[in-house]
C-alpha cells in the first residue's frame, strides 16, 4: 500500500477517537445535568465534523498530482475546517437558547478544543493506526 493510501486512512481514521472522546466527555456530563452533557456533545462533533471535512478535500486530489495541487487542497481544507467550524458554532448559538449562557458556552467551547488538541496529538505522536478502531497504536517514531 502506498503512503499516499496510509496517510489517507490515517487522516480518515482519526476522528473516530475524537468522536470517542466527545462521546465519553458527554457521557461523563451527562452525570451533572443533561445540558452539560449536550453542551460538550455539540462542541466535539462540531470539532470532528471540521476534522472530517479536513480530511476529505486534502486527500481528495487523486495520485500522482503535481505538488502544487496537493499543497491548495491543504490550504483549502484548513481553510475550509474553519469555515465549517465557524458556522456550525454560529448555528449552535442561534439555535440553542441556554448556549448563550456563559457555563454551557464554555463547555461546548472545551469540547471543541479538546477535539482539536486530540488531532494536534494523535499528528505529534504518529506511527499507525488501528483499522478497527481507529486509534494510534503507539508504534510511532516520536517518543
């Protein structure tokens, strides 16, 4: 398999822990009070939904293309990740009265940090990525 192939499963892959992640963070919310848990919910799937749509347009150029075009999809996908970051977080505060609220605001704002710090770590830390789960094995040449 190429590396190509490998980086795109990988770059595919990792949203399934951070979406692991959200729904254990909401999980544990969830014992405080439903908004909580709703709160922190809507934070990391906006978080893994930018992450998602990253992945997607920096590897959707096909094999073999010139540097250039593998290097526009890129910034068009972080640029794109932002844009969708942005509107859905604009969605979520016009629809969601009590998000207005500075607690619960705060935690969806955690969450979707916490998503993206877990990007930033799983990239840092490298190495495979289990194909069942989509989790780092820990294999990696970073230490």
């Amino acid at each position: 398999m190429s590396r190509y192939l490998d980086g795109r499963a990988y770059a595919l892959r990792a949203p399934a822990l951070q979406l692991l992640i959200t729904l254990l963070i909401a999980a544990a919310g969830a014992l405080f009070q439903h908004q909580v848990a709703i709160s922190l919910l809507i934070g990391g799937l906006i978080g893994v939904a930018a992450n998602t749509w990253l992945a997607l347009v920096v590897f959707r150029p096909a094999l073999g293309q010139p540097p250039h075009k593998m290097l526009l999809a890129f910034y068009l996908g972080q640029a794109s990740k932002w844009l969708v970051s942005l509107i859905l977080l604009a969605l979520a505060f016009s629809r969601i009265d009590w998000l207005r609220e500075p607690t619960y605001a705060a935690l969806m704002l955690l969450a979707y940090v916490m998503t993206q710090l877990v990007a930033w770590l799983i990239a840092y830390k490298g190495g495979p990525v289990n194909a069942a789960t989509g989790i780092p094995s820990g294999n990696g040449n970073r230490r």
